[in-house]
C-alpha cells in the first residue's frame, strides 16, 4: 500500500504583518501551492517560490505568502501533488488565519517550550491553550536529531496535533534542537519571516524579539565534534539589534518583550566546570553579546525555558529586565506535572503573564505597566 501523500496538516509560521509561511509534510515528491479566501470576499492561489518555481519536494512543501494589509482575516488551505505515479491529489482543510496589525489596541500570545516529543505533554499543551495571535514554541522541540525521518513528526504534525490551529507558530531554536547528526535539516521545517533563527515583530501594543541563544556549553567542546558556531551567530544578533530595535514600530511599542530558549539570568551565576559535565543554566555568551543594546531599547522582560523550573526573577538596577522561565516536563521520569505554558494578554493598561500548570494552576502572574 502506498503511503498517505500527505504527512502532516499545513502549518502557519512566521506569521507577519503582509503574510506568513505555510510549511507540511510529504511522503514522497511532489509539488504543492496554498489557495486563500479572504473576508472581504476575494481569493488567489500562491504557487511559486523565489526562484520561480512551483514549491516541491519529497519530505516538506514550504509556500511563503505576502501582499496583504495588516489585520487581514482570511482562511487557507494546501493543495499537493503528487509528481510521480501514483498521481494523486489532496486538498487540506481550510484553516482560519489573521495577518499581525500593530495598530491593534490588544495582543494575545502563548508560549510553550521544552516539550521534548513528549505526546502527552504536547497533548496537555494543545488542549489548554486558546487561539492566540501567535504561538511562540519557545525550544527544545526534540531531544536531538539522530532520525531525520523525526522532522515531520516533531515540528510539523507533533503528537498528531493541529497545533498551528488558530494560532500560527513563531519557533524559537533551542539548544536540544541544534543537536544530533541530522541538526543541520532544522531550518528545512522551520520557516522564519528573514529566514534567520532571529526576528522581531509587532502585535498591537507588543514588541517582540525573538533570540538564539545556541548551546548550554562553548563551541570548541569536544561533545558537539566541531558542528557549532554559535559565537559567531551571537554577534551576528548583536549587531542586528542595535537595528531593528531603531525601527519605529519596535522602538516605540508600549510593551518590550524578548523570547529565547536559555534564559539570559539565573539564580545561581557560578562559574561552570564543562569538563566535569556541568552544562549553562543560563547564557552568559549571549548576555553579555546583547545586554546593552536590551537595555537601550528598553526591553521589559526576558521569556525562556530550558532549566525545566519556573522561575520569576524581578528588574533589578543592574539587570532592568526581568526573567520568567517557564517549566517542562520533568527531564528524569515521564511525569508531565512540571510542564507549564504562559497566556500572555495585553491592553492599553497592562501586559500580563499568566503561566498556568497543564491542570490550569497559576504558577506565576506577571503585571507589567505600559512605557511612556
């Protein structure tokens, strides 16, 4: 019997102000396109790719769409091809999507992170969390790369799951994800609106910029085998942000917040022994890249995971940012109870962080006060 053509509903990520990307599965080659319907009543098809062909491939189909205003409501769905015999055709769902409008007085956001292929925490996840403007999957999607055939079943369809489902995906890399042998195919199933593991965008009052924080050890240790650069991608960001925070529609948000997968403060700062298997809790390369241009822009608090605890640490004088970390499932047994994810909801008067347990328990709520 031959396999299902098609291997995983169609994604939405890298969600923008004019567009998106929508990425899925394929189980052998096969060309693909989207259609669209907006609200006001027109429609289009979306069928080549930057260098003028019709999107193909034999494990992941990619389309990138654009052109639309801000705020744009419309709904879309995959079409796919196959390209050889057996010649069959399929036709997804269509699934609702809202282009970012900055000029929106309200923004919802959701962030998961350290999830780990666990399917029951995937499923917990999934069923607690609302629709949302954007979902930040905030790391450590996999526990590493050793299986390429992992991909679709991880980022694209994770536990059977519709997880861009009213809620379109902003992936964050963490460091778990930029391990195994097959790490480097990462960025085939993971779309990013500058097709960089970077960005920033803007929903109504919130200015978000997504970091990657690379690994917990430095580049030279002998367990990543001379596969990692990540100290040049550190400084890469840095001066990236000394740039996009100067862009009007970030510089000037009411609310200032950044994701990335290994926190930038920890509550215990010793100096880690690599040799004697310790790991980073938190990232002190990439603090000490980005720290002041974070403080010139104002950021106002800093999302991660990757220590698997939740943890609130307040802006001090010498850090103005704080730190919410965000648990996931526990590292050593198949308990799920340590998993949480955070409801982000802002207003004109106030941005709040609600992290809430998978049995709905408040954890942490944070409160912050628009800036001036």
């Amino acid at each position: 019997m031959t396999a299902a053509l098609v291997t995983s509903p169609p994604v939405v990520m890298a969600p923008r102000a004019d567009g998106f990307e929508v990425v899925w599965g394929v189980s052998r080659l096969s060309r693909g396109w989207i259609e669209w319907e907006a609200a006001d009543g027109t429609s289009g098809t979306v069928t080549g790719d930057a260098f003028g062909m019709v999107p193909q491939g034999d494990r992941v189909l990619r389309v990138r769409a654009s052109g639309w205003s801000a705020g744009t409501s419309l709904r879309v769905r995959s079409v796919t091809e196959a390209v050889e015999a057996p010649k069959e055709r399929h036709e997804s769902e269509w699934k609702p999507v809202r282009t970012f409008d900055a000029a929106s007085d309200t923004a919802r956001f959701a962030v998961w992170n350290d999830t780990h292929q666990r399917d029951d925490t995937l499923r917990g996840l999934h069923e607690a969390t609302p629709e949302v403007d954007v979902l930040v999957w905030n790391g450590d999607l996999c526990n590493d790369w050793t299986d390429p055939a992992e991909f679709p079943t991880t980022v694209l369809n994770p536990a059977g799951l519709d997880v861009s489902a009213g809620r379109p995906l902003a992936v964050v890399v963490g460091n778990h994800d930029v391990r195994g042998t097959w790490a480097y195919q990462l960025e085939d199933f993971v779309a990013t609106p500058e097709g960089r593991p970077f960005t920033a965008f803007r929903i109504g009052p919130v200015a978000c910029i997504v970091l990657h924080t690379g690994e917990d050890k430095p580049d030279d240790h002998p367990t990543f085998e001379g596969r990692v650069a990540f100290e040049p991608l550190r400084a890469e960001q840095a001066e990236w942000l000394r740039e996009v925070t100067a862009r009007p529609e970030i510089a000037d948000a009411p609310y200032r917040v950044v994701f990335c997968h290994i926190p930038l403060r920890w509550t215990d700062e010793a100096v880690v022994d690599y040799d004697a298997d310790g790991y980073d809790w938190f990232s002190r390369r990439s603090r000490d890249a980005w720290h002041d241009a974070l403080v010139g822009w104002g950021a106002q608090i800093v999302v991660s995971g990757h220590t698997h605890y939740q943890t609130w640490l307040p802006a001090t004088e010498e850090f103005p940012y704080a730190q919410l970390i965000s648990g996931g499932p526990d590292a050593d047994t198949a308990s799920d109870e340590a998993a949480a994810w955070i409801d982000g909801e802002a207003s004109a008067d106030e941005l709040v962080l609600t992290m809430r347990d998978l049995g709905g328990r408040v954890l942490h709520e944070v409160r912050l006060a628009p800036l001036g």
